[in-house]
C-alpha cells in the first residue's frame, strides 16, 4: 500500500509540474494565432481523446511521466498558422514560455510554503562514525543555519551539503533552547546507506490558517529560494565531475522514492517543496541545448538568427531532435533509472 502512495503521489506531482510547462507552450502559441493540434498528458501511443475543443485534441496517453504540446508546423513553415512560419522573436517566446511557467509555478508553491507555514528541521538520527557524530550533533537537535544560511527544507538542506562535500562547513543547532556552532566536513564517498553526514533529519511543520508574515517577504524569499537553486545544482554537477562526488542526477524511480521518504519522514506538506524543486529542475533541463528539448529548438532559432533568416531544412532538424529524443531516452533515462533501482536494492537514498 505505501508503494502504491508514493508512486500515485509521484505521478500527480509529476503531472502538475509538466502540465504547467506544458501549458506556458500552450498559452503562447494561442496567444500568437499558431495552431495547437493536441495538449497531451503522457507520452504516446494515445489511449484516449478525453475531448476536443476548437481545434486542439486533449489526450491521456499510455507513458505517465511527461505531456507534450503538438504545434502546427514546428519545423516547417509551409503550414498554415505553424510555429515555424512565424518571426524569431514569436518562435522564441513560446519556446520559453515552458521553462519561464515552471519558474512561476516554483515560486507561487514556494510563497505560500513560507508564507503560512513555518518548518524546523530536526536531527532524527546519527550514524556511528559520521561526521555528524564527530562534531557533537544529537538527535533531537534542530538544524538552524549552514554556512550562514537558513534551511527549512530538505531540498536545501540536500544542496548546502552538496556543494560542501570534503570541505569544513558551519552548522548553527539549537539544542534545548540554546544555540551553538559546530563544524564538520561532508564525506565524498559516504558508506552505503548513509548520506555525506551521517543523519537522517524530520522536518517539523506547523501549518497556519493567516500568514505568518507578510506576502512581500514570503515573495521575496520564494525567488530568493528559487533563484538559489541553480548555482546548487551547478556546485553538485561539479562536485560529481571534478571531485568524484554522488550523482546529482536522479531518474522517475529515484524521484518517486524521494517523494515517498519525503512524505513519509514531513508530511504531505512536505509535497508542496518537492513539487517547487522539481519544477525548477525541470526549467534548468529544458532550456540545455539537446535536441528535442526546448533549449534545443531554441538553439536552431538561435542559428536562423545568426545566419540571417537562413534556416535550416526542416527534415535535417526534424531529424536531430529526433535522435536527440531516443538519445534521451537510451543514453540518459535507461542509466539513470538502472543507478535508481541499484541503489535502492542497496539501501541507498537521496537523502542527506
């Protein structure tokens, strides 16, 4: 049963990130004037048309991680009201209207997180021989600052130690209503099971019917949260390249088992950051330069633009976004889901 919760959490999660996104794609092109053929939720093959209206098909298909939105004519201008048959500046904009949706998304979650609810994180566990365990920390100890910064969430709390694996870091505890600081340093091969610091931390969540504090500072502290992840997740990618750190990276059965640990240890409050990250993870994806992602479209919009209106044949790009799709799929999705599944036979998590 806890299985079945945690995959039906990850996939409602999932949908309403990608749904977002896939909305920014929509709303602009009907803004535009360009055709909308189908908004899918899934990958094909279809299973169904729920309904149509207008012109555009709105489908449920058989692969539930992802959704697409079909334009007329992406890559061939021929077509009446296509994408492609538009300006560059027209074509760029619905191109991140995707990516610019999930930042907003991530921000609306992420102010209301702060705005009526005030988190606590706190020690549940410390290993044996950790550096945690080294350093002094408890359980029961409540995890206020690390290196001068304040955490609240797990997704945080996950980056600061990313970003600080083999280097002495500062953590602020509070320990029965008295502050103090210790210091340690994140492991870079931790042993199985155990993340860099050897705990395993609870967030302790009181929810509140008024806010806490004003819309403003909740605003201003969701982009602040926002606009931090990026520089994590570009410490983490180095941390991995560089110094031989853990893989940053996380396939749909490592998501949907950090989505379950998560609930399961904060609560389904716990849900609503986790769907903020994810939204923002999947801006920063979309926007690379890979064929058949948006940044990838963007990139042949971008070459067009250098070479003066010139464009590429559209069977040569239709071509590479398609093999950038299947290299997606078999050179990204197929090892990072076998590393998920090996790591869980293992024991491990994505926890810190």
């Amino acid at each position: 049963m806890d299985v079945l919760i945690t995959v039906l959490q990850f996939l409602v999660v999932m949908a309403v990130v990608v749904m977002v996104h896939e909305f920014g794609h929509f709303a602009a092109a009907k803004a535009f004037g360009i055709k909308v053929n189908e908004f899918g939720l899934g990958f094909p093959p279809r299973v169904v048309r729920v309904f149509r209206k207008g012109e555009t098909d709105y489908t449920i298909n058989l692969l539930p991680i992802g959704g697409f939105v079909k334009l007329e004519g992406e890559n061939d201008a021929s077509h009446p009201r296509s994408l492609a048959g538009k300006g560059i500046g027209t074509r760029v904009v619905v191109l991140v209207a995707g990516v610019f949706m999930n930042l907003v998304l991530a921000i609306v979650l992420l102010t209301g997180l702060f705005l009526f609810t005030t988190n606590e994180i706190r020690i549940g566990q410390v290993a044996l021989g950790s550096p945690a365990e080294g350093a002094g920390v408890l359980p029961g100890d409540a995890l206020i600052e690390v290196n001068g910064e304040q955490v609240s969430t797990f997704d945080s709390l996950a980056g600061l130690i990313a970003s600080a694996r083999g280097e002495e870091i500062e953590w602020l505890i509070r320990r029965d209503g008295v502050e103090r600081r210790i210091y340690l340093e994140p492991r870079l091969d931790p042993p199985e099971g155990e993340g860099a610091t050897g705990i395993r931390v609870e967030i302790v969540g009181v929810q509140h019917m008024s806010p806490t504090r004003s819309l403003w500072d909740a605003l201003v502290r969701g982009v602040e949260l926002t606009w931090s992840v990026p520089g994590l997740l570009k410490d983490a990618v180095t941390d991995w390249l560089v110094a031989d750190g853990p893989t940053p990276f996380a396939g749909p059965v490592g998501i949907a088992q950090t989505t379950g640990e998560i609930t399961r240890e904060a609560g389904i409050i716990s849900i609503v950051p986790l769907a903020a990250m994810l939204s923002i993870s999947l801006a920063i994806f979309n926007i690379l330069p890979i064929p058949a992602l948006d940044g990838g479209r963007l990139l042949f919009v971008l070459i067009e633009w250098v070479r003066r209106g010139r464009r590429i044949p559209p069977e040569k790009e239709g071509f590479v976004h398609f093999l950038g799709f299947v290299t997606l799929i078999f050179l990204v999705l197929v090892p990072l889901t076998y590393n998920d599944i090996a790591r869980i036979v293992e024991g491990g998590s994505l926890l810190p």
